[in-house]
C-alpha cells in the first residue's frame, strides 16, 4: 500500500489522504462496540471506540487479514463533541489495537445508530497483498 499525500499539503494527523493498493478486497460490516454475544458492557466512548476496533480485527482475522491491510475506514460516532474532548485516549486506543497503520478516514456525526447503546460504528476496508 502507498499513502497518497500530495506534496505541499499539510501532512494529516492520524490518517491519509489516500491509499493506493492491490489485492484481495475484505469488507467489515459497521462493527460497534458489544461483546461477541451482542452485549454492550460499557457506556463508555473510548472503549466502544476499542471494542469496535478490536471486533473489527477479529473480522479482519477471518478474511485472513490484519490490521496493516486496512485502506479506508469511515467512523460513525453519536457526539463529535465526546470524539474530540477524548482524541488522546482515541487515539491511544486506536494504536493499540491497530498499531501505526493509518488509512484514509471518514469521520460523521449522526443522529443515532442503529443500536440504541452505540456510540461509535466503524466500518472498514482491507487490502490484502496478493
């Protein structure tokens, strides 16, 4: 994979302005922050935001997939406030369980999702090198 970040722009922090890749294509569905058996054991943002991420590697997993192979990720939080107030502990969350990769990324607030509990859904694309 090659970031694509043209020169002259200021250099993005935590993500990239583009990705280009070959490979086989996997998908992650919007994970949000529950167990396994679909149980949410926190109210709390930033581990949602670590839970949703670590469902998503699990996913990756299944596909044969880690986290380096992830390119695109769109995050849906319910409070952009609560994101921004907390980026540091986001932030160390997200480079815990993902580590240095950082791909092109959305960021939306919404109304609601889908889950009434959720306060973050995160979906995901992953390249694998063939």
């Amino acid at each position: 994979m090659k970031n694509l970040n043209p020169p002259g722009w200021k250099r993005p922090s935590g993500y990239s302005n583009g990705i280009a890749a070959e490979g086989r294509f996997v998908f992650v569905a919007g994970m949000v922050g529950w167990s396994a058996e679909e149980k949410f054991e926190t109210g709390d943002f930033v581990e949602q935001f670590r839970k949703a991420l670590q469902n998503t590697v699990a996913v990756l997993k299944e596909g044969n997939a880690k986290p380096e192979h992830i390119c695109r990720m769109t995050m849906y939080f319910t409070d952009k406030r609560e994101y921004l107030e907390r980026l540091d502990e986001v932030g160390q969350a997200y480079r815990d369980v993902i580590g240095k990769n950082f791909p092109a990324m959305a960021a939306v607030q919404v109304v609601a999702l889908m889950e009434d509990e959720a306060k973050v859904e995160i979906e995901t694309t992953a390249i694998v090198p063939v």
